[in-house]
C-alpha cells in the first residue's frame, strides 16, 4: 500500500500510528510542501483532491483520513481490538460521529483561527478563536462521559483526534480550563505506541518549516 503522507499534517500522522499498531509497512512517499507536491499533475491524477494522507490500495486511492481509517481498521485490526466495532452499528456510528465532529469541526476552527497568525503573522479574529474554543469545549464535553472518545476503549477516533489536538499543544492553545481533554490527551500518550516519538519529529520539523518560511518574507 502506497501511504502519499507529510508529516506536518496531524491526519498522516493519525495514519501511521494505526499502521505501527497494526504492523502494517506502507511504502511511504512524503510530499513536500516547498517543492509543491501536492499540486502537480502526477498526483492530481492519483488524487484530484490534492490532499493528505491518501492510502492507495491495488491501484485505488482512498483520500480522506477518517476513510483511510475506517478502511484499514476494518481490513486489519482484530474484531477484539474494539478499533471499530464491527458488530455494533451503534458504537460505530459514535465512531463516526467523533470522525466526523473532528474534520468538520475542530480541525476546521483550528485550521481558519491559527493559519493567518502563523503563516501571515496577523492579528488573531477574536470571532474564529471564540469558536475554536467552543469547538475543544465540546471535545471537553464528550469527554466527561467517558475515559476514551466512543467509550472506555482506544478507537481509530482517538487516534484522529489525538493528533489534531497535538497541533493546539504545539501553537502553546491554553488547556488549562479544559480537564478532561488535558488527562485524555495524556492517556493516550500512554495507550499509542510510538505516538511521542512521532510527534516530536513532527514538532522540530514544523519549526523548521516555519523559519523558512519567515526567512523568505
């Protein structure tokens, strides 16, 4: 399986981990940002979306991470692994939900509220933070409920999640208020092999990445 990843993005990340719990090898082709990678004809042809992660199997691109997700949990996790469930429609669609809730939600308020001050160094917009916090507060609520996102076990969703909230970690986001997402965010430190390792290689590259692009202002 060719894995098309950067390792910036927080969904490739979320890819590899389940691909290291699941010992799976993919044939890892990381795209650079610089170069522009992700807009040349070659890989528009694999994905027209131009988007990372994208998994292609037996010549199939599959080109959204909780997808990608889905599919490789379904394919290759134990059905005692509780990844996804795969004889209960309901925890799965609480699965889905969280999947869904991250792309549509959270990723997004983080994505509008902190790319104008990181790449453009502007002034925040006190409406896009107000609802970024409205977005991680929600996070805090589902977690009250319960230790993990979809219950009391590790599922693809904490693996997705997990590695968005990374990216309010790193930009220094204050947590302070929010305990249930501060102790599951550690708890799954704890629970996902390789999860600081990978991490940390992501974090100096993305200050890396970042002093260029201010050299080149």
């Amino acid at each position: 399986m060719d894995l098309y990843y950067n390792i910036l993005s927080p969904p490739s990340r979320a890819i590899m981990l389940l691909g290291e719990s699941l010992q799976l090898k993919f044939n890892l082709i990381s795209l650079d940002v610089h170069r522009k990678d992700y807009v040349n004809a070659e890989f528009k042809k694999i994905n027209p979306q131009h988007t990372v992660p994208t998994l292609v199997v037996d010549g199939v691109a599959i080109c959204e991470p909780g997808a990608i997700l889905i599919y490789l949990a379904e394919r290759f996790a134990l059905c005692s692994s509780g990844l996804y469930p795969p004889t209960d429609p309901l925890r799965r669609a609480i699965v889905n939900q969280r999947l869904f809730f991250e792309c549509g939600t959270l990723y997004k308020c983080i994505f509008v509220y902190y790319t104008p001050v990181v790449l453009e160094r502007s002034t925040p917009i006190a409406a896009d933070r107000q609802k970024l916090e409205e977005a991680v507060a929600v996070l805090e609520g589902i977690l009250r409920e319960s230790a993990f996102l979809a219950g009391d076990i590790l599922t693809i969703a904490d693996y997705s999640l997990v590695c968005t909230l990374s990216m309010l970690v790193v930009l220094k986001f204050d947590l302070g208020p929010y305990d249930h997402v501060r102790r599951w965010y550690e708890r799954c430190k704890e629970a996902i092999a390789g999860y600081s390792e990978l991490t940390e290689r992501a974090v100096a590259m993305f200050q890396t990445w970042l002093e260029e692009e201010t050299n080149q202002r």
